[in-house]
C-alpha cells in the first residue's frame, strides 16, 4: 500500500468506512424518507456525505447488503493499484465472517474461508491447485509466516472435517471447529497486514498467539515439519467424537 497521493488516501478510507458503515448498521434502526429510494436501472451521482448515507441506506432496507457492498467495492477498486486490489476482498471477507459468527454459523465460516484462502493463495503465487499444497508452497515461498501456516492449515482441516463428513457427523467435536472459525478472521486480519500492509480488524478477535495457544496445548495437536502442517491424529481423545473413533 505505498505510492498514494494525499487524495487518494483520503478516497481509500472514505470507501473503507462506507463499507464499515454498510456492515455495521442495522437497516431497521434508519429512517430513510422514500424518495431516497432509486428504481433498478435508474443512476444517480451523489456527493453529500449524508445524502450518501441516506441512499444507501434506502438500498439497504430495500435489497440487503450485496447491492451497496458491491458498489462502494468495485469504486474502492477502482482507486487502489493492482497489486492491492485483492484488500477490499479481505476487508468483505472479515465482516461477512463476523456475521456468520454473530449467528452461530460455523460450517459456514470454514467452507467459505477455505475457498477465500484458495483463490488468495492461488493469486499470490500465480497457480492452480488445492488448498493444503497451496498452504506448503505459500509457506515455503515465505508467503505464510510460522503462524499463518498454523493457523491455516488447522481451518483447512477441520473445513475437511465439516465438508468431507458433513456438518452434522464431523470426527471432531463443536468446540474445536468453533475455534477455527474463530482463528479465521484472526488469520485474514494477518494476512491483510503482511500482504498488503493494513491490518484490518473486525469486533473482538483472538490474537495469533492466543489462536495457536488452543489448539496446540488445549486440542493437543502436534505440528508436523514436513509436511507443514498438523498431525490428525495428535488432537486429545475428548476433542473426537464417535463418529472418528470409528
């Protein structure tokens, strides 16, 4: 994120807000008069802080979310150098993960996460292939730190596990995908920070360390060197249900 002039700056983190404000607000809580409301087709360029506001607010109790996180996006986009383009994608990513959470969706967060983290790696270093030698290769090419690498192939795993079983008979119990999700936006929150140089946070999250703390002393997980990843069997035997002590 280097080589912005002042104004461009100044555009960044106006659209960086506008999606803060679009993600934070509750659509119910505004009181938006019906002229704000635009018909589909019709366009209107808007200036005003606060007219802004006020038609997207109209947008967002009209149609949801999608509609105004796409247009502040591809206009954030527009402004940013190619090589930060993929940030925005990182900023949606963490308030679409934070909602999941907030609603209990766990399988959700780690099927998603695992595809972000697909199409992330497979951009940043320029192949096509599955996530787990995507992991290795970013780790080796020093494209993952120590941690990242951890913290990724743990959630990779238990996206296994969720997606591979089905959610509902998983060889691993709640509380140890329930942690990965929650790991999952303190790892985007990493990457958005090495990669593009902005560490972008969205509520509470755990910090990397904490993460790691869990799964390594609480689940038991014994980290492999080589391959660089965790051993499935490691994890302490009241962490596996019946279906994986089958």
């Amino acid at each position: 994120m280097e080589n912005y002039s002042a104004y461009e700056w100044f555009l960044i983190h106006g659209y960086v807000n506008k999606l803060r404000w679009v993600y934070e607000t509750d659509p119910e809580e505004l009181d938006v008069p019906n002229n704000y409301r635009l018909d589909r087709g019709e366009r209107l360029t808007v200036y005003d802080e606060e007219e802004q506001k006020k038609r997207l607010g109209a947008e967002l109790q009209e149609r949801g979310r999608r509609n105004p996180v796409a247009l502040i996006s591809s206009t954030l986009i527009a402004v940013l150098d190619e090589a930060d383009e993929n940030l925005t994608f990182f900023i949606i990513e963490l308030y679409e993960i934070d909602l999941l959470l907030s609603q209990n969706h766990v399988t959700s967060v780690l099927t998603r996460t695992g595809s972000f983290l697909q199409h992330a790696l497979e951009d940043r270093l320029g192949v096509d292939d599955d996530l787990s030698p995507l992991i290795t290769d970013g780790y080796e090419d020093g494209i993952l730190s120590d941690e990242e690498v951890r913290l990724a192939q743990f959630i990779r795993q238990c996206r296994n596990d969720v997606s591979h079983n089905f959610a509902y008979f998983p060889e691993w119990s709640y509380v140890v995908h329930d942690h990965a999700a929650v790991c999952a936006k303190t790892l985007l929150s990493s990457l958005s920070d090495s990669w593009y140089g902005v560490e972008f946070t969205v509520g509470d999250q755990l910090s990397i360390e904490n993460c790691i703390r869990v799964i390594e002393e609480e689940f038991g997980f014994t980290w492999l060197d080589s391959p660089a990843t965790y051993d499935d069997d490691s994890i302490c035997d009241n962490f596996v249900t019946e279906r994986g002590r089958e």
